[in-house]
C-alpha cells in the first residue's frame, strides 16, 4: 500500500469514528505533512483520494472540509431528519474518560451512590445471602420474579394505572428497557420522533436498529413544543415516539399534565406509540409526584421504562418496562440476548420493597438531593454573571448550564479532564455544526473540601474572571 | 374481513410461529370446519387463500401440506445452507413450560442449584452486602470488574494461554456473551458455520443477526467432522464460525487434541474466526481439563465465550468472553444494550475466587456430577433394550438419548408435560423435517423417591415394555 493509501485509510477513520465531524475544516496540507511526516506531495494525493471518495471537500483559498452526510432539513418549528446518526464513538470515549476514581465526578449520570445504597438495604441484602431459596433453582427467566413484578404493579396501580403484575417485564436496567422496547416496535428504516437534547442513550439504540430519526426543539417554557410536534407527526410517518417528560436528562424540566394530555390525544389520534423514558420520577422535590403518560394512555400506546438505578444503586441493574402486550415479544428479544435478570438481586429487592423501606428511602433521598442541588444552585449562581444560564428545576440531580456562544462546552470538557474534573459536555445529549455552548453538572455530592476546589475549578475555567 | 379471511390469516399465523412446520399435514376440511364451528365452504377457501400465497400445497387424497420454506441443498457430507431460520417462538414455549416448581426438571439446562450455592459462596456475598465498598460509586463499565478480569486471565494463563486483563470483557452470562461476539463480528447476510446440533441459542442469534447459517453434521466417533468441515469452508464464504468442542451441549462429547488442531489449521489457513462456546470447560471427570481452541490460537481468530452460570449459579448472570481485538467492539454493543454487568455480584465474585474456594468447589462438583451422571446411566440402561442408544461422555450432567426412530421426541415431551416431567425435546437443538427421535435429560439431581418415580415414568413413557 502507497504511504498516500495509508494516510486516506486512518484519516477516513478518523472521520468515521466521528472526531471530525460534518463541516469541521481539515488541518492544511503544509501543517499535515509537518506533523505526519509525510511529504506535501504524499498529503495532497491522501486528501484527493477522500475527496473522490466524497468524505471531504475543498473550498477555494479555506481548505478542505469534512462532507455533511447527516443532511438536516429544517422547516420553522425546526424539525430535523437525521439521516445517519453516528455518536456511539463520542460516548464511548466520555463514558472511559470518566471512570478513573480521581476524577471528581460531576459528569457521572448516576447519583452519588453513597445516598443510594442505605443501611436497611445492606442490611437486606446480608439477610438474603445466608438463605439458600435465595439461590433458586432456575434463574428468573422472563418476564422476571413474579413478586417483584407484582410491587412494581401495586407502585402504578397506585399511581392511578391499573396495572397486573404480567404487564411488567424486569430488565437488565433502564438502558436495557429502553432498548429492548425499541427493538419489539420497530423494524430498520422506520421513522421514530426523539427530542433534539435528550439521554444520548437514546441516539445510540436509534442508530444501532437503523431507525430514522425526527427530532423536535424543546420548548422554553413548556419542555415540549407541541406545535412541532404536530408538524412532525404529519410531516413524517412517525410509529413510535421515545421522550422523556419527568426530570427531563439533560436539561431537568418537567411537563406539565395538561401539556402532557395534549400530548396523549395527538398520540391517540394517529395510534403513535410512546416509549416514555421516567427514570427519574421519583425524584421530583415537590409533594406531587408527577404524572407519566402511562396515566393518560387509553389505548396501550405507551411503554413506560423505569428502573432501580437513581434510587437504590446503578450497580444492580435492575429495571422494568411496562410492556402490555409487547411483553412476549420484549421476553423473546431478552431470551436471545441476557436470557434473564440476576436472580438473588431481584429476590432481595422484593424483601427490602416488601417492608416500606423504600418510601423512607425515597424521602431522605429527595430532601437530599433538593438540599445539595440548591446548594450547587445557589453558588454558581453567586459566581457566574448572568451570562451564565443555570437551568434550574425542583427535581433530580443535575443542572444544564448554557454557556455564552463563544464559550466550546467541548474544549471545557477537554480542559477539566486534565484537572481531573470531570463533566458532561452538550455534545453528548444533541447534534449540531456549530460549538455546542452546554455542560451538565452531577451536583449529588455534598460540598466538601474535594469538592468545593473541583467547584471552584471548574467556575475559574467557564467564567476566567469569577474571583477576579 | 371475511371469516375465510380471518381463518387464513390465523392458520398464516400457526405457520409462521413455528407451530406447524414444513410438511406437516393440516387438519382435514371436515376436521378444521368441526373443532372450528366455521362451515365447510369458509375453511376450503381459507385454505385456497393460503395454497394461493404459497404457504400450504394439497397432494390429491392425501390433503393439505405446509410448504417447506426452508429449502435445504444437501450434498454428500451433508453441509446444509439454512436459508430461513425460525426457531424462537417453538424455544419460548419450550422455556415457559419448564419454568413451574411442579416440574421435575430433567429439561432444564442449568444443573441443579444446589450443587452450586456453596456455604462459602453464601458467606462471601453475606460478607460484602455489609461493605459500604461494595456498592461503588459507578457501575463497572465495560469491559468489567479489573479484578475480576485479573482473575480469569489468570486462569486461562494457567491453561497455558497468555492472557492480559484486557482481553477480557465481562458480561451478563454466557449467552450474552456469544450474542455480543456474534453481534460485533457480522453483519446481516453473513455467512456462519455451526454444528448441526447445537444448543438453540446460537440458532436464535444467528436468526435474529439475520445471518445465514451454514451447518455441519457431527462425527459419530470425533465430534466433529473435519470433512464436512472442510467442504462447507471451501464452498461457503464463511465469516465466522460458532462451535462447541468440550462436553458438547446436547449430545455431550469433548473433542480430542488432535482433531481441535486440525480445525485450527483450517481457521488459520483461510483466517475464519470462531466463537468458541465453552461453558461447560470445568465440568470434566478425568483429571485433565480439555483444551481449548483458544490454546491453539496462533493468530488470535477465537473468541473463547464462558461463564460462572453452570458452576456458581445462573442466576447470577455473570459470564465472559476473551474478545482480544474485538473488545471495544463488544463494549460499544454493551453500552448500548445492558449498560454494564451486576456490580455487587461481580464483587462479591472477585472475594471468592481469591480464597481459592472455587478450586475446591469445583473439584466437589466435579465429583457429585460424575457419580450422579453414572447412577442415571447405569439406571437408564438396565430399563431400555438395545433400541436406545444412551451416549455417555465423562462430563457434564446431560444424558443424549437417541430413541428408536418411530418415536416422535416432541410427542414423547408432550407426554411427560402432562405429568409434570420435562425433558428437553431433540427439536429444540437442530432442524429437521423428519420426526426428531431424541431427547435430552439433566441428571444433576440426587435420585430420592420423587426423581425416581419421574425417572421410571420417563423410561415407561419412552419404553411402554420396560418394566412388563
């Protein structure tokens, strides 16, 4: 293989792999054959050679650009068809990046684990491995423990959602519920309608099923901008929605029930299927919990995925999908992949939900969070100006930031890594051409000394002139 | 809808989810239009409509036939290109139906659990369910507990298999780990090698990955062969192969050295990958474990797939693959699906592999399986003439039963249903347009008087003249 070939090759990988991105400009061929290497000649025959594969494209005196293949076509309520969704790559590398234990962790999704995991549920667990009808003699195939389903159950039915045990399928976590119910709904090349910024969890099972993708803006005020959702479900023949309503990830909003009525009746009038992701609708600081959209569903349009995750521990993997009467196929699609959900953790969650300890859980759990992201609130809000946006809503455990323009949530990211803080850039929860101005802030830990430098670092690193 | 419409698509139905299969006869007219309460006149043009789509011919005098779909090219080694691959639905039913407590459990795949739930298992999980350490801040990632990977190279290393911590990912079970293997090394349309019978998993990825499935007939005496191996090589671009070498599920044998490098030579030769489902690896008798064909891997083409689910307990869901350089591949698909793997388990897991305990509790499992697989042997082979071929191999807790051919394994299994006895039909392991004269049965339980009642009620179902 020529050098040339050789270059083409790993600079196409680049572009696939998604470091360069739609319309991001090339280094110049000089610059590229002072850091390669290679001969300015070897580099000019590389850069044609994806040129004519139409990865990249010149522009007079500018250089050469990465080729747009994610072709955005926009209307007046935004509504965008992506064709080719590829951000697996960008997780991939976030996820890694933010594992190591020095990182001072505001870019983790899951809340501090050390509210999560309380003395009774340790407790529980001890109790449950000294008994051997712990070990059962099959795992629990699916649907998953029957007790555990019926809990489950008995939660929405008093949440005002008749609901039997057999409507339940436990998954390997809220990810996994997610998935498996995208799988059961669709087949490769239909369209499904996601919000603009939402869980990346989402995109990546959207581009991993070869679904076509209709996203919608969200909407200021409401959360959800129903005009636009209108307009993309009689744009586009859309068959399942996926969307998040309650403590909304990144942003954190909650819709409103009325919204959320509206939502159901446009939902009702062209039999769409809603694939509602609440993972976090226990965690809502008010007295009300909200509603989910399972609430106004008359027609068994909706799949609501929930889990265990935010309020007991990420670590255990448990979670559930109402299912109705996608329940056979979602159990076919889990005996082709996990076969089942760990056993002795789900036998011991029916003890601990059994006793009422969670409700207690829950309230500590709440008072917490509420405490510690007014705290978080409340000092940024003293040191940024008010070019600053922080997003605050009463519930969950993040804050979004919007950043001025010119401020590249991206490069934020980049540069707290190397203090070892890490955070969560825009780019992971929406596409865009242009510098993504957001960061996310996981704000469960309480403000300690660790902490408030890592606050206070990362405060200096938006905002040079806060403690000027 | 017309009813003859209605019918048509409801028998469509019967077809398409297995429940009839190529070339079984359908119900005469007169039949169906009795059982139905539909007149004559609405079945004969229901089953004109299914004729007119192709999916049922009539064979004068004789009635109506399902069309076989599945159109199979044989040649003299037997190499089958399965074109259509639907397997699932006739699994599920399979699975439900074994799951009730009532059931003797001669059909379940697992060996009997309490085999496995050691006292000191027991104790490790009741020990880390007091640490606080225990639950971790972050779920383990992919690719899994560092620990735990440690230790699991470490044992391929002492197999004689180099082996770094990062080859290693874990996942939930073994399943999950030859779906993710299968998953991250094929695209749709791709061809893939299995053993004619093979344990039904492999069949239900290979369908839902929409791959094709070339298949290869066991050797009486070696397993596997290598004739038929070759010829289905040469003949079919085949990407990957996916093979189970130590004691075999159903059938049970453990191919020799020799013969795993003969068939290593041939993966080299041609660079096909393999996944090797090796799951049942410290289940044998004698005192040397069996290689892998990891261990004759000289250019890394085998991904060795195992798990703790037929030591420790399946209900645990912890299982690994050594993906070498597919393992972002694989990680990139479990950040997709499951997320991550059980933290606590895992945990709990690298605690009891360190004290050396397992060694130990394998060498106890090893015996009681031995002894246990010999009373069942002995017992079945004094009852059943000759007719029955009864194929013992020194490993593992499955007895392969080959029955006289006039008797239908399907039959024999729903028989044993209706008395509260599975067993595992030969159906479920390989595709056949013939009647399936085989069945599988679990012989991990200790033989008290309900076992041998279902034991004798087996041999009377599969042998009427047995105890005459």
């Amino acid at each position: 293989m020529y050098k040339s070939e050789k270059l083409a090759l790993s600079l196409k990988h680049l572009i696939e792999s998604g470091f360069w991105k739609a319309n991001d400009k090339l280094p110049s061929l000089r610059q590229q054959a002072e850091t390669s290497g290679f001969s300015l000649m070897t580099v000019m025959n590389a850069y044609q050679e994806l040129e004519a594969q139409g990865l990249i494209y010149s522009q007079e005196k500018l250089g050469y650009f990465v080729t747009g293949d994610a072709r955005s076509e926009s209307n007046s309520n935004s509504v965008i068809l992506n064709e080719k969704i590829e951000i697996n790559s960008k997780i991939f590398r976030y996820l890694k990046s933010i594992q190591s234990e020095q990182m001072v962790p505001f870019g983790i999704a899951f809340p501090n684990s050390q509210l999560l995991y309380s003395a009774k549920l340790m407790q529980t667990l001890g109790q449950r491995a000294k008994h051997r009808l712990s070990y059962e003699q099959m795992p629990s195939l699916p649907p998953g423990n029957f007790e555990l389903r019926k809990l489950i159950a008995q939660r929405y039915c008093m949440q005002g959602i008749p609901t039997d045990p057999s409507d339940i399928v436990i998954t390997s976590g809220g990810l996994d519920a997610l998935n498996l119910s995208l799988q059961a709904m669709t087949q490769p090349g239909d369209y499904i309608l996601l919000q603009k910024t939402i869980f990346y969890g989402a995109w990546q099972a959207a581009e991993h099923l070869g679904l076509k993708v209709i996203s919608i803006p969200e909407h200021e005020e409401h959360g959800i901008d129903l005009e636009a959702f209108k307009d993309a479900i009689e744009r586009y023949p859309i068959k399942v929605c996926l969307l998040m309503l309650n403590s909304h990830n990144p942003i954190g909003f909650t819709v409103s029930d009325d919204i959320k009525y509206q939502l159901a009746k446009l939902l009702h009038e062209r039999d769409i299927y809603l694939i509602e992701d609440d993972v976090y609708e226990e965690l809502y600081f008010d007295h009300k919990k909200p509603l989910s959209m399972k609430y106004f569903d008359q027609k068994n349009l909706v799949l609501h995925c929930s889990s265990f995750s935010k309020t007991l521990g990420a670590g255990f993997r448990i979670g559930w999908v109402y299912a109705g009467k996608f329940s056979e196929h979602i159990q076919h699609l889990q005996l082709m992949s996990t076969l089942s959900v760990n056993s002795f953790i789900q036998n011991a969650l029916v003890d601990y939900l059994s006793h009422r300890h969670y409700e207690k859980h829950l309230k500590t759990l709440r008072n917490t969070l509420k405490r510690l992201k007014n705290q978080y609130y409340t000092y940024l809000s003293e040191h940024l100006s008010e070019d600053y946006q922080i997003h605050y809503y009463p519930s969950g455990y993040f804050l979004w930031i919007t950043l001025p323009e010119q401020i590249n949530g991206n490069l934020i990211y980049e540069q707290l890594l190397e203090k070892n803080i890490s955070i969560a850039p825009g780019s992971l929860f929406y596409q865009t051409d242009n510098v993504p101005h957001h960061i996310r802030i996981n704000c469960s830990f309480e403000i300690n000394e660790r902490i408030q430098n890592a606050l206070d670092a990362l405060i200096q690193c938006i905002y040079p002139e806060a403690f000027e």
